[in-house]
C-alpha cells in the first residue's frame, strides 16, 4: 500500500511503536511522547528541534544564549562532547520486530549526562509511563549539540546520522521572551531556523518540514489569515544589520526596525516564516501558528502545565489572593490553546505535507477564538467559581479580581490594591524583623504584565479554516486519537481543571479542601471587617472636613 494510501495511524502501526509525538514550546511547555503518553518538560530558557524518522526521534535543546556567551570562555578550549552537558539532542529508536522476536537497539550514544535518567526520576510528566511502561526510558539517546553553532555543532557522525535517517522535522526551537534584546531574538529565531534550512537540505530522505511559528505576529491586521505575509525588511537585510552593528547602535535603532510589532518575539517569528519560505527550495514545508498555549485539556493529564506565563500567571496570583486588578477588559475574547492541540496538529500537518507534497507553505493558525471564543470575562467567573469549589490553603486575601482596561484607572487600581496594602505589610514585617517581600514582589509582576498588556487590551481574529480542512482529510481513528478540534473544547470543564492544575503543580498546594475552605472563610468574613473599617473612617474623616468648611459658615450666621 502506498503511503497516500494510507491513515496517519495506520503509518504509525507499520512502524510497530505507538505514534510518536513531537513536543511543543511556548511560554515554556515542551511535550513529547509516544501516542498519548507524555515524554518531556523543559524551562523555559531551553530551545528543542525534533527531527524524527519512522523509528528515530532526535530532539535537541539548547541552552539560552545568555548562558552561552557567559559559558563561553569557559566552553572555548574544550570539546563539545566535553563539556558540562547543557544542551542535548535526545534520539529515540524503536524495537524492531523480526520473526516474532525484538532486535536488539542501537547502542546508547554516550553523553556527560544523561537525560533519560532525569526524565526517568523527576519529571510529572512521566508518571503514567513509570506506571504503565516503564522500559520506554531506555529509547531515549542524549547526543551534544547547540542551535546557535553551525550545524548545530554536532559531531561529523551525528551529522552523517541524522542526514541519511532523518524524513521529518519538527523545529519549534525559540526564545519566547516578549523583552529580548533584538540580537538575541535574531540568533534564536531567524538564524536558528536557518541553520536548520541547511541542514535539512542535506538530508536525503526529508518529507516534511513543520515550522512553529505564534499566531501573534503581524498584529497590524485586526483578521490574520493562514498566509506569510511580506516584512517591512527583507530576512537577510536584518541579518546583515545585525551582524554589521555595535549593540548600542543596533538598540538605538530596534524600535525603528520593529516597527509595528509589539516586541522582537513577534517581529523575529514573522521575519523567520520569511526566510524559511525563501529558502525552502524543494523541502515541502509547513507552519504552525499557535496562539496561548495554556493547560492539558487530556493529555498526558487533565489541567497539567509547568510554567506560570500568561493566563497560568493570573490563575495563581488570584488564587493566592496577590493579583486584585489586571489591564484587560472581559469582553475581549483570550485565544488559548491547550498545549496537546498543537502538538496533535503539528504530527497531522507532518503527515499530510509528507503524503500530499507541494511547493506552496501551507499555514495552520492553531487558536479558539474563531472557531469557540472564549471571553476573558466568562475565563473570569469560571475560573472564580473552580477556585471557590476547591480553593487553596496558603492565601495572602481572599481572592478577587477586577479587569480595568483604562491604563490610568488600572495605575489607579493597583496602587490601591496592591502597592498601598504591600507597603503596610512589609513595614509590619520589618517591624518583626523580616525580609520584606511584597513591593518587591509586585514590581516584578508589573514587569511581567506590562510585557502582556499589548495582548491582554486587544483582540484579533486568527482564521483557523486549514486545520478544520485537515480534520476532514483524516480517518474518524485518527481525528480520536490526534484530536485538534477545537469545537469540541467545554470550556467550564477545561478550566475548572486549568485551576486545579494550577494548584496542583504550579502553586504545589495540597491543603485538603475542608480545611482549605475554612481558611477562606475566615479571610472573608476578615474582608469584610476591614471594607467596614474603611467605610466608617471615609466617613468620619469625611464628616469632619464638612464640618471643617461649612460649620464656620453655619455659625457666621
């Protein structure tokens, strides 16, 4: 049967594994696993590529660069496979079935440090395989490399390896920070992919090539289509700009150069689809364009996430009853994706591109709002009433939360409920003897959030019409196995298990719950007391400037 012929599950059984699943990356989430079953979670400073084939998977991270050019000196006399291993390239292979019997793997490359040892011992994500199979950390290989070297920097023979074996890629390496340096976000996002270009181009049996890319670049347009649409500066104009300035010139003039983007994130991402259309030549290519990438819906568990970017950050800060008032207004819609949806269509977009080639880059807006929009009020009352029904133990206030879209009412807002209530408890806290934490606490969450406010103020249509197409094109098998369909999302169960998550995993809270709404309880009704408290010295002060100005004048006559 001709691979045409043939469903993206019915592909994965003749390779005698279940489906392997490439990770995805932003705001710091990475999966990766066999079918359903989750393989990896990385911070946020690592980068991956994935290049897998039937019965290989190599994935690489990469430290960020600022680790590297610290490192660098230290790094600069001793070998790659030397040194103290920060970035790896993980390879998996498949047991091969021959009559009736296994073939034996091939050995383990050997690196300073393992991963798979790591992942074995550490990492949430893996519970269920450490439950249900346990012998599938041995196919994981760690193999040096970095992204920001010339090929990568991997070793001839690797290299050899990866060019003979490799038919698919996955590239979603990244940085994801909204306020890098333009140099940095050039080296990670526009010259990463293309040193990936390069290498692919020697890769003699590529099928496919899937780019990550966001759905939050070319924010000029209020409705972003599944198109690459022009930059004001050719690709490599900027590289040359970039290579040819001093680093004070080159952030003189960012802004210039950025233009109507709102950070280097979204003008290098844009300018990367740009040069990988350029350069593809022959290489069928495909991208994918998440938009917030936020908790589990199913898979490997319901609400899992491990970072605390975006609307995670919100969650938690209102469930700790630290973040009062966010810049945003609740009929916006938020567009987020739970994180298997992207990986789930980038493995669809691999198949289809490899078994449909053409020389047009198809694009996939991967997002909800314009096919189930999702209000950032409904986010709100929903995700109220999951903290109310099983709240945390270990809370500064009781929770609440206000969206003031007005930037001089939302400065307003916070000083009252944040900065003025932080003063007082870190006086106090001194007072004690101490460490005063809440200023300094809520000056870094204002930095976080006024990197988010360009988002969090605005609303923009992501036409996600290819991905529905591709529904269509796949077999009922595999649309349950490799779901993507973002209709079928409830939103009130997602995010009732987005919040218990949150809890679970980001805020570490296991108070049982009982004892947990007691302690709410009483931060209440202390609410209460203290709204009380106010009111009555609002009016008193009050009363006593009125008569402060008119009782002279009652008297008088």
């Amino acid at each position: 049967m001709r691979a045409q012929d043939m469903s993206l599950f019915e592909i994965a059984s003749s390779f005698n594994c279940s489906t392997v699943e490439p990770p995805f990356r932003t705001n710091g989430v990475i999966r990766a696993g066999l079918r359903r079953e989750c393989v990896r979670s990385w911070p946020s400073a690592k980068m991956e590529l994935w290049c897998c084939r039937s019965r290989w998977l190599y994935t690489l991270r990469a430290s960020s660069l600022r680790r590297r050019e610290r490192e660098k000196e230290r790094d600069r006399s001793d070998p790659l496979h030397q040194r103290e291993c920060k970035r790896k390239l993980i390879a998996v292979r498949e047991r091969l079935s021959v009559g009736g019997g296994e073939k034996a793997r091939t050995p383990r490359i050997k690196s300073h440090d393992d991963s798979s040892e790591i992942m074995r011992t550490k990492s949430r994500v893996f519970e269920n395989l450490r439950r249900d199979r346990p012998q599938v950390m041995d196919k994981v290989i760690p193999v040096a490399g970095d992204v920001t070297l010339p090929d990568f920097g991997i070793s001839p023979e690797d290299l050899k390896l990866l060019c003979d074996s490799v038919s698919i890629v996955f590239n979603s390496a990244a940085t994801v920070r909204f306020d890098e340096d333009l140099r940095t976000a050039v080296e990670l996002n526009v010259k990463g992919p293309q040193r990936l270009m390069n290498i692919c181009h020697q890769m003699k049996r590529l099928e496919a090539l899937v780019h990550v890319s966001t759905a939050y670049n070319n924010l000029d347009k209020e409705s972003i289509e599944e198109v690459i649409y022009p930059t004001p500066i050719t690709p490599r104009k900027l590289l040359e700009i970039v290579d040819c300035l001093d680093e004070d010139m080159l952030t003189s003039i960012t802004s210039k150069l950025v233009g109507k983007c709102p950070n280097t994130y979204a003008y290098t991402k844009a300018i990367a689809e740009q040069l990988l259309r350029e350069e593809h030549g022959d290489i069928p290519l495909a991208i994918v364009r998440p938009s917030t990438v936020t908790a589990a819906l199913f898979e490997p568990m319901p609400g899992w996430i491990d970072n605390i970017n975006g609307p995670t950050g919100i969650i938690a800060g209102v469930g700790k009853g630290f973040l009062r008032v966010v810049r945003s207004s609740p009929d916006l819609v938020g567009d987020m994706i739970p994180v298997e949806f992207p990986i789930h269509l980038m493995l669809a977009v691999a198949w289809y591109t490899a078994t449909h080639k053409s020389n047009e880059v198809k694009v996939y807006n991967c997002s909800t709002g314009d096919q189930n929009p999702l209000s950032w009020g409904e986010f709100r009352t929903i995700a109220f009433d999951a903290w109310m029904e099983k709240p945390g133990g270990d809370i500064l206030w009781y929770p609440s939360i206000s969206f003031i879209s007005s930037e001089w009412n939302y400065t307003i807002a916070a000083y009252i409920f944040h900065y003025i209530p932080a003063y007082i408890i870190d006086f106090l806290a001194r007072l004690l003897g101490k460490q005063p934490k809440l200023v300094r606490f809520y000056n870094k969450a204002d930095r976080a959030m006024a990197c988010l406010n360009f988002y969090t103020i605005r609303q923009w249509r992501f036409i996600s019409d290819n991905a529905i197409r591709l529904l269509d094109k796949m077999s009922a098998q595999d649309r349950e196995i490799f779901y993507f369909d973002v209709r079928q999302i409830n939103w009130r169960q997602y995010i009732t298990n987005y919040v218990a998550g949150t809890k679970k995993y980001i805020l570490k809270d296991n108070t049982p719950v009982e004892e947990a709404k007691i302690i709410i309880k009483r931060f209440y009704w202390l609410q209460k007391a203290t709204q009380a408290i106010l009111l009555l010295v609002v009016f008193f002060v009050g009363l006593r400037l009125f008569t402060w100005i008119f009782g002279g004048a009652l008297q008088a006559t």
